[in-house]
C-alpha cells in the first residue's frame, strides 16, 4: 500500500508541475499578445477628423466608433465656421493638444481646412480626403468650382438667426446631401447643421501640406454638393491614392460606405508607419 501511496503522490506531483507549466505558458502568450496589442495600439496616430461647413463633429459618429474598435484614437474638432483662418487656428490647437502622430481627415471644407492647418507640421503623417476640397495655394472654393456643376445647395440657403450666417433649408438638406440615406437619418443629419458664414467660400487657400504629405481620396460618384470630377481633378493633381464610392452622396463616405472609409484611413496609417 506504501509503494502505491507513494505512486500516486508521485503522478499527482507530476499532473500539478505539468498543469502548472501550461498556466505558466498561457499566461506568458497572454502578457505577450498584450503587450504586441499595446505596442501596436501606441504606435497609431491619432486620427483627427474635421467636419466641413454647414455641419458637426456629430457626423463622424460612426466613424469614430469604427476606428476606436480597430485601435485608434480619434478626436474631432467643432469648427466655429466663422472663417477659414480661425478653423485652421482650431484645427492646429487640437493638434498641439495630442502627442505623437496624427493623421487629418477632411470631409467637405474639412478638406480645406485640413489642407492649410497641416502645412509645415512634422507630426501630421498624412492627409485623408471625403468628398472634400483640397486646395492650392490662393485657390477659394469658389475660384476651384468654376467650370463644375454648382452645388444644389446653393439654391437653398437661408439665413441663420445669427445673420450673416446661413444654413441650408431643413427641407432640401436631404436631397442636397444625403440624397441615399433614409428620410429619418436624412432629417436627423440636417437637425445637426450648424450656421456657417459664406465668407468661407471666397477665402484663399495658404500654403497646400499635399504637395509634401501623402494624401487619399475617396470621391463620392453621386455628389450633389461638390463635382465629383472636381474631386477627381483635385485627388489626381494631389497625387493621392484614390478610391471611388459609386452610389455615395456628399455624406455617404460617413455612412454607407463608413467601412470602406475606414479602411481607407487605417491604409494611410499603415503606409506612413516608421
């Protein structure tokens, strides 16, 4: 009985020692996937994202979501849409404000403004563009438009209670903007417009930061607000890497097509690591 005893005190020893070993390796895979995760997840740039005229930070809500589920910080601006300069005043206060590399995104006259607030800056790694304006240096968005199709929203604008600010009528905003979204959704993204100065649209561009940063584009094909081939003109003269949204309106690279789009951003953050 002593000899079995002693047996099975032995095999039991062994079964803990070997149990414990695997724990012990487990646990190991663990601390490394977790720090393999933290190192990645520490090397991503912020992604700062600019809303454009006529709008908020709101509408990058699902965007934002996306990008924070794959790792990324993001923030998001309120332009004050009252000029050009003092949006890109906001723009680089907020880029001041986060350490490390950031990557700008700009929708609409977000493009403009991130075009200017990333000129001279070393901490900015890219530029990304969504049916957005990226300007030349002395170039307005009423100069850039000439030859284009107008935007159907011009037709539509009314005077905000703070004259001599404009908004665009609730009841057109849908179809000028947002013409493939649902008429709630569409509702709900005009409820969030924000009273902009027309003075933004014949103001000069300064210095472009795409003639020496890496820019992407995605063209939004069914734009009733900008051109689509005045995105395409812009993108190609850019050099930016350029992808196309068949059926998007001017908001549908933040919403239909939002996994494209952040793909799109997570690309050009792969591209200008190290």
């Amino acid at each position: 009985m002593n000899g079995l005893t002693r047996s099975v005190s032995v095999d039991r020893r062994v079964c803990l020692l070997g149990l414990g070993a695997l724990i012990a390796a487990a646990l190991m895979l663990s601390l490394t996937a977790f720090s393999t995760s933290a190192r990645a997840a520490k090397s991503n740039p912020t992604i700062v994202l600019v809303h454009g005229a006529f709008a908020s930070p709101a509408g990058w809500g699902e965007v934002a979501d996306a990008l924070h589920k794959d790792g990324y910080q993001t923030a998001t601006p309120a332009l004050g849409l009252t000029s050009v300069s003092d949006d890109v005043a906001i723009v680089r206060s907020t880029l001041d404000s986060i350490p490390g590399d950031k990557i700008l995104v700009g929708h609409s006259y977000g493009g403009f403004v991130i075009t200017n607030a990333a000129s001279g800056r070393s901490d900015v790694r890219g530029l990304v563009y969504t049916a957005a304006y990226a300007p030349d240096s002395g170039e307005t968005i009423n100069s850039l438009s000439v030859g284009y199709a107008p935007g159907a929203f011009l037709a539509h604008l009314v005077p905000a209670p703070a004259f001599p600010f404009f908004i665009v009528d609730p009841q057109f905003f849908p179809e000028d903007f947002a013409q493939d979204l649902n008429p709630k959704l569409g509702a709900e993204i005009a409820a969030q417009q924000r009273p902009t100065s027309l003075a933004l649209f014949g103001t000069p561009s300064g210095p472009a930061a795409w003639h020496t940063l890496p820019s992407w584009y995605a063209v939004s094909d069914h734009d009733r607000a900008i051109d689509p081939a005045l995105e395409r003109f812009m993108a190609h003269r850019a050099g930016s890497t350029t992808v196309d949204f068949a059926a998007a309106s001017h908001v549908g690279g933040l919403t239909h097509y939002k996994a494209r789009f952040v793909k799109l951003i997570e690309q050009s953050s792969d591209a200008t690591a190290g």
